[in-house]
C-alpha cells in the first residue's frame, strides 16, 4: 500500500476469507453494465458489524403501536443500530396476498440535553423537508409516527442491498465502471438536494444506500440543514462541526461559517476516492493535525501531483478530483459542474440508476 494511503480496514477480504469475484456483483454487458447486490453478502456484513454494538446494549423488545404496525406492519430484525436510533425492517403483506412490502422504520432518539419541544421541533422540521424530496437518488420519506411509548419512528424506503461501505469493506475496492455509475448517481442526488437548498453535511459511504440492482440512495439526513428555502434567493451558511472525520471538508474546522454545498461536494469526492481505493485519502483534513492532508496540500501543487489521485484514469477524472477536493471553499467545483465536465457526462449508468 502507498505510503499516502489510510486503510479504511485493515484486511480488505471477503468476511469468509475468499476474494470477491467481480462478475458475480459488477455485471459487463455490450450495452452498458448491471449490478447484482447480493443479499446474503449484506446479511454476513451486517451481522459482523451490528454484533459487537448489540452485545454491549441490546434494545428492550418493543411492540409497536397499533398505527404504525396496521399501516406498515410488525417491525422484526434490527438492520441498523446508531447514535440516532434503531433501525428495523418491518413486513407488510401486500393487499393481494402475494408476496409482501418491505419498510424500513427508524427510530428517533432524542439528542442528549436536548428538550421535548427541541425534539419535536427537529424532527418536524427534518420530516416535512424530506417528505417533499422526490429523487431516484434520494431515499424516500414515507411518514412520521409515533408508536405506543410515544416514541417517534420515521417510516422510509427500504434498500434491500445494504450500504456502499459495506459493499467496499467486502469487496477491497469497486471496478472503475462500478464506482462511476454510482458516483453519478450520488452527484445526480446532491445536485438536486442542492437546487432543493439543502446540504446534507454527512455523507460517507455507510450512509448512501443500495437496492439490490444497484440503484443508489441518499440517506440518514440528522446533520442536513436548510440553506436557502424556496421563497429565498440568498444562500444561508451554516455553522458547527458534524460529519465523519475523514470526509469533512477542511473549512468546518477552521471557519466560524461555512458553505453546505461546497462540504457536501467534498465529501463527494473523499467517497470517490474510498470506492476505487478501498483506502481513506487522510484521517482528517487538518494539515496540523494529519501528516498525509499536509502532504497532499504541498502535492497538489507539484507537477507530479498526489499519488492516491493520480493513480486514477482517465486524466480528466482526476482534474475533477483535484477540483472537488480544492481546499478553497469558493474556487472548489459544484455538483452540476462535475456532472457536466467531460467526465461526469462520459460515465454511463447501469439500468437501475434510470
């Protein structure tokens, strides 16, 4: 491994022990490509990961309410377990009689000192922004509910597929076709999240869902905020440290107020690196604090640039690495600018991303 490189884990092998076969996941045809996203790769995952969180706290067993359960139906296995609530799938027959629906359904913990009315007030105000998003790239918000202890439960889509971390730590790294096609799909959501006015401020891979075709979904929006509402011209910034380490953008730490957008586009492209790496770029974009950042602030000047990008093909995809990863806030390129470079209209999708 390159000396500038940080492992995102430290063995990059099948959780079996085996090597990933491409063509059993990544599907080549003469018209474009497909993805097969197979279940029990994400059941094994998921298992390995949630394992140790469940051991040290395992949730009560809950009924939920008549509501959410008549509606909905029962919530069964826990697919999720984090600092803002528990993940289940719940299974609903379908009016038929054949076959069944799948939901996932969140629960919404309330933040540490954090009051009653704050904690209606945000999960109102987060529930009526995503309800309004309509996007193939976006997961969708179907409803908020309160079950029969008053909690509340946030009902969404259901991505059978699991999360693109899990796809990587399985895999090593993604073919350069694979990790195309959904890095368009992920700045075809941010773009549209963004013409929408709202910055997500948390993107990384375990929170872009897949469904089992390939198709990609921006989720989990606890840290997204409101820069502009739709009545407004002027772009709001926004303040405080969120996200996950490795993909926040170095102004977050350093500025009192900073631009949603241009983080959102950074994380971007930190996530880009990780699909075709399998490696993070730096452990935080902080050149006092992260040896490999301050090297790569020195490299990308340098005519022979920093090794982790420029072991990337084609040229043009690496110019808009560089770009999207421009420590100046106010030069770093935009979602619509990567999509219409050269290389963002030259990546063809699969199927399932139409």
């Amino acid at each position: 491994m390159n000396a500038d490189e940080a492992p995102l884990i430290p063995n990059l092998t099948n959780f079996d022990g085996s090597n990933t076969a491409p063509l059993q996941r990544f599907i080549a045809l003469q018209e474009g490509h497909g993805h097969r996203i197979e279940q029990k790769l994400r059941k094994r995952s998921l298992f390995d990961r949630w394992r140790k969180i469940l051991s040290k706290k395992q949730p009560q067993e809950d009924n939920k309410g008549p509501i959410l359960s008549a509606k909905y139906g029962r919530c069964q296995e826990v697919v999720g377990y984090g600092a803002s609530g528990i993940v289940h799938v719940s299974r609903k027959k379908k009016e038929n009689g054949i076959g069944e629906e799948l939901y996932a359904v969140k629960e919404l913990q309330r933040r540490s000192r954090e009051t009653e009315d704050e904690y209606i007030r945000r999960l109102t105000a987060e529930f009526c922004v995503l309800s309004e998003l309509r996007h193939p790239n976006v997961i969708r918000t179907l409803e908020l509910l309160t079950d029969e202890k008053g909690n509340y439960c946030q009902v969404i889509e259901y991505c059978e597929g699991g999360d693109l971390f899990t796809l990587v730590y399985s895999a090593g790294k993604l073919e350069v076709e694979e990790a195309d096609c959904f890095f368009k799909q992920l700045m075809r959501g941010i773009e549209y999240l963004h013409e929408m006015g709202v910055a997500h401020r948390d993107l990384k891979p375990e929170n872009l869902l897949l469904t089992r075709h390939g198709s990609l979904k921006i989720s989990d929006f606890g840290n997204s905020d409101c820069f502009r509402m739709a009545w407004e011209n002027d772009v709001h910034l926004m303040s405080g440290l969120c996200g996950s380490g490795p993909y926040i953008a170095p102004e977050v730490y350093t500025d009192q107020e900073y631009d949603g957008r241009a983080v959102d586009v950074w994380a971007c492209g930190v996530i880009y690196i990780v699909m075709r790496t399998g490696s993070y770029l730096w452990h935080q974009a902080r050149k006092d604090q992260d040896e490999i950042y301050a090297h790569y602030l020195k490299d990308r000047r340098q005519e022979e640039g920093f090794s982790p990008i420029e072991s990337l093909n084609p040229s043009n995809c690496r110019d808009i690495i560089y770009c999207m990863l421009d420590p100046n806030p106010l030069r770093r390129i935009t979602a619509s600018q990567v999509l219409r470079s050269q290389w963002g209209q030259n990546i063809q999708l699969c199927q399932a991303a139409f």
